[in-house]
C-alpha cells in the first residue's frame, strides 16, 4: 500500500531543510505526536545527511492484528538527504518496527513552493511478507502511519510558520 504527502511551508527550503535534520526539533515532534524513548542522531558526511530516529510507538491494533502489533513498540526509521542548499533537498527513508512484521519505504523532495516558500513531497510504501494478513497488517501501518504524518506536519507547520 502507498501513501502520499503534500506539506505546504511559508518558509524557504533551506529554513525547512534546517528545521528537519535538526535533532532537538525531531525529538520535541516524536514526542508531541506520542512516540516514547525518543534519541536522534544525526550527521552530515559528504554532502548528505543521516538522520536515524529510534522511539517506542504506541498502536491500537485491531484485535485480528493485535497477535502480530503490541501495544508499544520500538522502530528506527532512518533518513539519508542529499544536500542541495536552494533545494530540491531529496531524501530517502525507511522505518522498521521491531517485533511487527511490516517494512515501510519512502522518498522525500522539499523545494520550492509553486507560490514561494516550501512544499514536501513524500511517497511511503508499506509491505508485509505475512500471509493472508500482510495486506491487512500494511494497511493497518499506512493508516497508521498517515495519523502521525498528520500530526507531525501541523506541529512541524507551527514551528515553522508561527
């Protein structure tokens, strides 16, 4: 299943791109939208930045899902951007959740809005290997998963925009 992403910023995407490798913002926002334990490292090697994110995430699984998505679990979701000052900043992402058996893909591209300021792509695909349930289980995630983009673009929108 894929899911896809429009985020809209008043900023420039250098402000936005500095706003989200920077470790302290990602942390306050994975606890503002529920995530617990949160640590973030980030580098910059080479003109690229690495971004890996572990937290425990809360789900409230449905009850056929509940044997395969506990109530919390810890996920690291790894970003690498290529560097590009004046954008297009292009970014990959992965997310695995320890313990529940889906994988989630993205791709990332923050440029310059069409009427100024910034815009965010993304494309996230969610897959399961889980037979008979894997397209149940990854539609729970992407579901999920569109919850906390959600949550995370109005707080994100907020630091940035005012």
């Amino acid at each position: 299943m894929k899911i896809r992403t429009k985020d809209i910023y008043q900023a420039d995407p250098d402000t936005v791109f500095d706003i989200l490798t920077d470790p302290d913002f990602l942390k306050a926002r994975a606890e503002a939208v529920g995530a617990r334990n949160v640590q973030v490292i980030v580098e910059e090697k080479d003109g690229l930045v690495h971004i890996t994110l572990q937290r425990e995430i809360r789900s409230d699984a449905p009850s056929a899902l509940k044997k395969f998505v506990p109530e919390w679990s810890p996920s690291v979701q790894k970003e690498t951007w290529k560097v590009q000052p004046g954008g297009p900043y292009l970014g990959k992402a992965s997310v695995e959740i320890d313990g529940v058996p889906v994988s989630a893909r993205s791709r990332m591209k923050l440029t310059a809005g069409e009427h100024g300021g910034a815009m965010m792509l993304m494309e996230t695909e969610f897959k399961s290997s889980v037979p008979l349930l894997g397209g149940k289980l990854a539609s729970f995630a992407a579901e999920t998963a569109r919850e906390t983009l959600k949550a995370e673009y109005t707080f994100t929108k907020k630091r940035i925009d005012g």
